[in-house]
C-alpha cells in the first residue's frame, strides 16, 4: 500500500514538472450565486476521475453536509469553460460550507497529472463560506478622494491598492502606480463615473500595472476615466479605463499596454499631444474643431493602424495625434450592449462651425453641438443608414451603432422619430422630443424645458448637481407624454430638481371622458376638463424621486379612485372610475 502511494505521488509530481494541457486562468467569486467560478484556458475533454486538492490537502468534490460540490459549468457537450464550486442542491452558495475564501488550489486530471498551482483570495470580492480559514484581504483600501498634493511625489508599487473615489494629482504633483493592482470603485462619487484627475503640469505614471474597477458585488464599481490637463504615461500595462481625456496641452504616451473594458476603452482627443505604441483600444473619438474640414467615406470599425496621423484624416486638427501599431477593436458589442451608450469604434465630436462630409461609415457616436440657435432633426436611427444635415455638416448613410448625442446650449431643439438619442442640454435651453427615444439623459447646468410628444426614455441619466466637474447645479422641467422603463436601476441624482408636469386622463368604463372630476396630490386640488383631463406638477429630488406620491381621485363627494406615481411614472395617466362615480 506504501509503494502504490508513494508511486502515484511521483506521477502527479512528473505531470507537475513536465507541464499539463490545461490550466487554471482565473478564480472568481459569482457575488449572486455565492458560490466559486474557476475558468480554464481550455476543457480537457473528460470529467471523470478528477480530484481537487486545496491548500494541499485533497477535498472530496461529490458534497455532503456541510460540504462542497464541484461540477463543470456547463454541460459537457458545450464544452465548459471551467469549473463552479458551490453545494447541492445544485447549485446553491458556500456560505455554510466548508471552503476557504483564499489558499492554492489545483486538479489531477486523468491523462494530463496536476495542474499548476493556483494562488487566490476572494475576501474583497464578498466570499464568504464557514471555513475556519482565516484570510487577509492582502489590499492597501484607501476611502475618499485620493489627493497629490502640489510639488509631492507619491509611488504605489508591488502592491494591491483599493481606491475608492476619485483621484487628484495637483499641479507639479506626480503619482507613479508600478507593479501593482490597482482597483478603483466610486466610493462616495455621485456619477456613474470614477476619475483620474491630472492637473496641467502634473504627473500620472502607470507601468507594468493593472487598473481596473471591483465586481458589482464588493461596491459601486463606476467607469474609470482620466482626464488628463498635464502629463500621463502608461507602460506594459492592461487597463480597463472607460475613456481617457485629451484636452488643452496635455502630453499621452502609452506603449505595449491596452485600454478596454467590456463596453468601453474611449481614447478621447480634443486637445494636446498624443503619441502611442503597441496599444488597443475600444473606440477612438476625434474633434473636429471649428474651421476645420473632415471628408472621409467607407470608415468602420476594427483597425490596425501600422501608424496613422490625425493630420493625415484632419489637416486642421489644432492637436496631435500619432498611432503606431495600434489597433481599434471592432464595434461587435452584442446583447444589451449592442447599442447604447457604451464606447467601440469611431466617434466623432463636431464644432458647430466646422465643416464635415461623412459618408457610408460605420460609427458608434457622432456629438452635434446646437448653440444659441432654433434647430430640426429628423429620422435618426442606430444600426440602419441615416442621413443629416446641420449648418455645413452633411452625413449621408451613416449606421450609427451607438446612440445619437447632442449637446445644446440655450438652444430651440426638436427631434422628430429618432432612437437612441444621447442629450446633453444646458443654460434656458428648450428641447422637443417627437415620437422619439432617448436612451441617455445628462443635464449640466440646464434650467430649461424638456417637452415630450409620444416619448420614451430608457438605459440611463445622471441629473447632478454640486459637483464642480460634472454641472453645478439642475433645475428644470419636463412636460408631456413620456414613458419611463429600465432607468429605475441606472440613475444617479444629487442636489438636482425636476419638476415634472403629469396629465391625468379620467373615464368611465366604457373609455367616455368625465369632466368635473377631482384630482388630489399633496394637499392641492385640480378638476377635469371637459376632454377628462387634469394636469399637475410634483417637484422631485434626490429624497423622494423614487417614493410613491398618492393621487386620489373624487367626484359628487365620493372617493373613485387612486394612483400611485414616482419620477418614474409615465404621463398621460389613465385612471377609470366604475360605479356611482361615473358621469
């Protein structure tokens, strides 16, 4: 019995030098199954026979009381991608299970010996279980604004460092991140977005590094962007930054590193000198400023440019752009994220008053600025040809793939039967959406009227104000029929007001208007027209955009009917009255 122990021990520990065909790539904590993802590089074609061993010591994998239960993540006909460790019945979480949330793990697999071993530590991620083990979080966490200080030099290397909130590096400050993991959550940050901010005449050095946000399941995790006003090298690095800001006369190189995310990695240039080598990127954004001529045909996504100069498509660029061996990924995002507001491919930001022919290309984004002036938009859809023209901006069959954004500044704008509009308005700004969908809405400063006739409004929307960065403060109003979906989870709201103007529409059972008919909220009083309609208004705030405002509803002294509404409402509201309350 001694020999064959000792026989297959120097089998597994042979397979182990020699090397085995599959290999453990990732472990990660499912943070709403609660339980244990492990991914291979690539399925070995067999399941039986397998053993586990954890912290060296080999753990049954069929459970029991208290137990564990490992089983591919697919059905083996797929194939699988790896391995999920939770308990029966299948598949419920490990937190009464015996399994430690950190350690080494590996897998003798019949026909290849051991896997290499596989160091982890899911403690800041939320793993929980009832192993005795006791685990340190191995990360430096630092809450609130992360601040350099002007003139101070501040270096995180060989280290794991959990920033949550923003970070600034003030003028003639430098912030070197070497060697390091480098996790970035919103922390107390009220936009959706977490940010590197990079004063002029400062330093951001990344190198040899991964940035990156946490899983849903440890904290707010946010779109990581730098907005860079100084100076910023990143080296050897994969990045998961959502979009990085070029603007005034700031300086970029980055070499032999990646800037993607799962719906983003902008590389966003209005300004400044850019230079970058050996780089992949989701999407590039390019300004084209006032006075300046952009002609080009036949643009798609998913490019590798052995070098490009902005120059060479943008003559009057008053910036620098140089791509060397970069390649733009493809706009291939599928699903929910097909389109929408999420960065891949081209995307172009056009002055006002620059003079732009674009033609059968394939973009994610093209910003229209609408300045002081009264403007019309028609029929502008994602994902078909469409065709525009602005002041001397002409786009003719252009698929957008993203969405259709405008910024309007104390502007007259109406959008008639367009999808996937991006709206950005500000100042006394008036804005008409006609049997139109709006899939992003970010006021900043706006103060206006947003009016809507057979609108929709879905996906996202921040509506902020205080924060010197994003927009001081917000109060307008929104009017008109809208119907609100799928936003409830996707927006953010701080020291901001709206005042939205709701109709209610009152009928008997057969659908005949009843005029006459109270209408009760808050305390006021409002009666139906000789049409059944009743219109108030509800003031609404980062406090009670969400809770329910009871609308009551009266007529000959007696109690009809009610209605619960929030922000999220939509207007007209149809309330029928059955009974004696009829008219």
């Amino acid at each position: 019995m001694l020999r064959s122990t000792v026989c297959f021990v120097l089998v597994m520990a042979l397979f182990t030098i020699l090397g085995s065909a599959t290999v453990i790539t990732e472990v990660t904590w499912d943070p709403d199954m609660h339980v244990i993802h492990i991914t291979l590089d690539s399925w070995p074609g067999n399941w039986d026979g397998w053993q586990m061993y954890v912290n060296g010591q080999e753990i049954p994998m069929e459970g029991g009381l208290g137990r564990p239960v490992i089983r591919p993540d697919a059905p083996l006909s797929q194939p699988p991608t790896g391995l999920l460790i939770g308990t029966l019945p299948w598949v419920t979480g490990i937190d009464n299970v015996d399994f430690p949330c950190c350690g080494t793990i590996q897998f003798y697999i019949p026909g290849e010996g051991l896997t290499a071993l596989f160091s982890y530590n899911l403690v800041h991620l939320g793993c929980t279980s009832a192993s005795p083990v006791k685990c340190a979080s191995g990360w430096t966490v630092h809450s609130g604004d992360l601040i350099i200080p002007e003139n101070m030099t501040r270096t995180i290397a060989d280290e794991k460092f959990f920033q949550k909130g923003n970070v600034y590096v003030r003028d003639h400050a430098t912030l070197v991140i070497k060697d390091s993991e480098f996790m970035m959550a919103r922390g107390d940050v009220p936009t959706v977005h977490v940010y590197f901010f990079v004063d002029p005449g400062a330093k951001l050095i990344i190198d040899n590094s991964k940035i990156y946000p946490p899983p849903p399941s440890l904290s707010e995790p946010g779109l990581i962007c730098v907005m860079n006003h100084g100076d910023v090298e990143i080296r050897d690095s994969d990045t998961q930054i959502h979009y990085f800001d070029m603007s005034g006369s700031a300086r970029f190189t980055m070499s032999g590193s990646r800037m993607v995310n799962p719906i983003g990695g902008l590389l966003q240039v209005t300004g400044g000198e850019t230079h970058v080598t050996d780089f992949t990127i989701g999407a590039l954004g390019l300004l084209v400023p006032a006075g300046a001529h952009l002609n080009v045909k036949n643009l798609h996504s998913g490019m590798h440019f052995d070098h490009f100069d902005v120059h060479q498509m943008l003559q009057e660029a008053d910036y620098r752009l140089i791509l060397d061996n970069t390649t733009l990924l493809k706009d291939d995002l599928a699903g929910e994220y097909k389109y929408g507001p999420y960065e891949r491919g081209w995307i172009f930001f056009l002055d006002p008053d620059c003079h732009a022919r674009i033609s059968n290309c394939e973009l994610r984004k093209v910003f229209i600025d609408v300045r002081n002036e009264t403007a019309e938009f028609h029929d502008l859809k994602v994902g078909t040809p469409s065709s525009l023209t602005y002041r001397d901006i002409v786009l003719k069959d252009v698929t957008v793939m993203g969405e259709w954004p405008f910024t309007i500044t104390d502007a007259n704008v109406t959008i008639f039967d367009s999808n996937y509009l991006f709206l950005q308005p500000s100042g006394r700004s008036t804005v008409r959406l006609v049997r139109s969908h709006m899939v992003e809405f970010i006021p900043r400063d706006f103060f206006g009227t947003l009016i809507c006739d057979h609108a929709r409004w879905t996906e996202a929307g921040e509506i902020i104000g205080g924060v010197g960065y994003h927009s001081n403060a917000n109060a307008f109003t929104i009017r008109g029929s809208l119907t609100i979906s799928g936003l409830q989870e996707n927006i953010q709201w701080k020291d901001a007001q709206v005042n939205r103007e709701f109709e209610v529409h009152v009928t008997d059972h057969s659908g005949k208007p009843i005029s006459g008919a109270e209408v009760r909220v808050k305390g006021s009083v409002y009666r139906t027209d000789q049409n059944g309609i009743a219109r108030f208004s509800v003031l609404f705030d980062e406090t009670n955009y969400a809770s329910p405002t009871e609308v009551t509803l009266w007529k000959n002294g007696a109690s009809v009917g009610h209605r619960d509404l929030d922000f999220f409402s939509a207007s007209p509201i149809v309330i029928m009255v059955k009974g004696k309350g009829e008219s």
